[in-house]
C-alpha cells in the first residue's frame, strides 16, 4: 500500500468517535435477546437517530453505550479504547459523554442555573456562569435560572436536564427522547436550536425518538430497530430512497407497498411508491377510482383504486367519491430486501 493511501485510511479512521461491534444484550433471568447482533459506527460531530417502536431496544441501546449495564457479547470502542459496563467501573458511565435520560433528575431544592451548573467547575466562576446561561439560552429556559425545578412542566424540565449536558460540552451526547415532552411549535425550535449548537462544537449527537420528524430534520444518519434488530443504518435520503424493509418504507408516513407492479409497467418484485411519486394528470396513462379524499392540512391524500389494487396519492383539490381520474407512476423504490 503507498503511503498516500495509507494516509487516507487512517485519516477515515480517525473521524470514527463511536464504534459498535456485534452488540447483543439480554436482561439478567431472561434469555430473549433485548438486541441482536447491533453494529454501527459514528463520525465525530455527526447526529444520529434511533428509531424504532415501543420495546425496540432503543434506550437500552444507549444504557449500553454510556456504560450503565453490562454485557457479554460484541464490543463498543470509543476511538480505540475499548469500553465496558459498570461492573470494570467504580462510577458507571463515561467522562466523555453525557446521557439525557427520560426521568430527567434534577434536583428540586436547588435552582434550574445551579442544576445546570452541577458538574461545572468552580475555578473560574465567571466562566461558569457565562456556561450555564448559555446552555439555558439554546433550550430556552434562561428566565427559569433562578426557579426551583418543582415549579416548572413536564417539558421545561426536560429542557433543564438538556442544558445540564450541553453545559458539559461532551464529545458524545446520548439523549433519550430528548422532545417527548415538548409541544409541538416549541420542538421545532427546540430541536433545531439544540443540533445547531451541537455541530457550531463538534459534539456527536444519538438520540433515540419514535418520532420520524425528529429524525428526517435533525439527523445525518438513522438507525432502525425492529425486535431488537437492526434493519438499515444510513445517510436520511438513503434510508428513504432505498428502504431495507416494508417496516423501514412505512416509517417515513403513508406508503403504497406493491409485490406485484406488472400492471403498472414496473417489473420488479416488492417496490415501494410513496404517494407523492403518484401524480394525477390529465394525460396519464393508468385510469383510477377514487374512493377517498381527505384534506391533510396542505393537499388532499386520495385513496382510489387501480385494477385490483387500492393506491394512495396527493391531490391539491378534493376529488369526490367514485371520480375517474388518470395517473403516472414518476418514481419508485425496490425494497433492499
């Protein structure tokens, strides 16, 4: 190998901040695996989703990561050093990261600035200061500094517990559904305001959601869990684009899943067609029924029926029940397995 070569991998290697090998996991007294066979790697700076239903694995996977249990099979190496659970560490977790859990643990008989500066250095207090208020101003909370946490919502001690970690200014920051709590409005802001200020430092940002959204707008990878699995881990638009599984495709919202598309001039076996690759023209060559049209907030989401097959598409204007209507099919996506 030349030496322009070598240069290059090991350059490649270097970004790799979180490397997860092989990774099973079963609770103690159950032998069903809580994770199966988990392998993914992360560039330093890089903000990644976990997605996946209730009891997916999800937030064990991040338990795993920061070092709160242990485990018996794969590895998970933090550049090149190996890391293990609680039982080869006297504190469990690791100095490099910080963990944002669902319970939040704030503490109530002090003030949302001092719980936010809790594990802040006190050398230089001015300095403290300045790194509180700016963690509280990226969630939003500034003009809480000098409220007890028992006086705030759901939602602005979740924001609390945020700040206290960005504070921290980890190299890696885990957060388990970081906006669950947040109303809708306030978490677009919220979250966008959170990742910004992740990347402007370099942090690596995984966290979990059941929530597609946080994941399609925040996120330069996803990785989904099904049963414990892992069935694609990739760029956003890969995910989307080439979907591992009719599960993976019906994530990202409405879906037309087809195992056999002859009939539409598409000869592949199991294609997915989202329905805003359908479009309604005058000039289409495929002729359908509508059975439905629903307003969605912005267009229509129209259910009709071609051949034998029920298919869903967009329509700026409310078709009525039993309309004609003609079609094209502009895209569509062969399902990886």
């Amino acid at each position: 190998m030349n030496k322009s070569n070598t240069l290059a991998k090991h350059k490649k290697n270097y970004s790799i901040v979180l490397n997860v090998k092989q990774l099973s996991y079963n609770y103690p007294d159950f032998e069903e695996k809580v994770l199966d066979n988990i392998n993914f790697a992360v560039n330093k700076g890089e903000v990644v989703s976990i997605i996946g239903e209730s009891g997916s694995g999800k937030s064990t996977l991040l338990k795993l990561i920061y070092g709160l249990l242990d485990f018996k099979e794969g590895e998970i190496y933090y550049h090149t050093k190996k890391l293990r659970g609680p039982a080869y560490n006297l504190i469990p977790g690791h100095k490099m990261m910080k963990y944002v859990a669902q319970d939040y643990d704030l503490l109530d008989f002090v003030t949302v600035g001092e719980n936010v500066g809790k594990f802040l250095s006190n050398f230089d207090l001015e300095l403290k200061q300045q790194q509180i208020d700016e963690a509280l101003t990226v969630v939003e909370m500034l003009e809480y500094k000098h409220i007890f946490p028992n006086k705030l919502s759901g939602g602005q001690r979740q924001r609390v517990s945020i700040a206290r970690a960005l504070a921290q200014q980890p190299e890696i920051l885990l957060l388990d559904e970081p906006f669950s709590n947040l109303d809708q409005i306030l978490k677009l802001t919220i979250r966008e305001k959170i990742m910004d200020w992740c990347k402007a430092h370099q942090i690596t940002v995984i966290f979990t959601t059941h929530d597609l959204s946080d994941a399609f707008y925040t996120s330069d990878k996803i990785l989904v869990l099904q049963n414990g699995k892992m069935i694609q881990y990739d760029e956003v638009e890969n995910v989307r684009n080439s979907p591992a599984t009719t599960y993976v495709a019906k994530l990202f919202g409405y879906v037309n899943v087809l195992d056999d598309s002859q009939d539409l001039g598409i000869y592949s076996s199991k294609i997915v067609i989202y329905p805003e690759e359908i479009a309604i023209s005058k000039n289409g060559k495929f002729e359908g029924k509508v059975i439905l049209s629903k307003f969605q907030g912005r267009d229509y989401l129209v259910r009709f029926t071609f051949k034998n097959i029920e298919l869903l598409t967009y329509s700026s204007q409310k078709l009525m029940k039993d309309e004609l209507i003609h079609f094209e099919v502009i895209k569509f996506h062969q399902l990886c397995i």
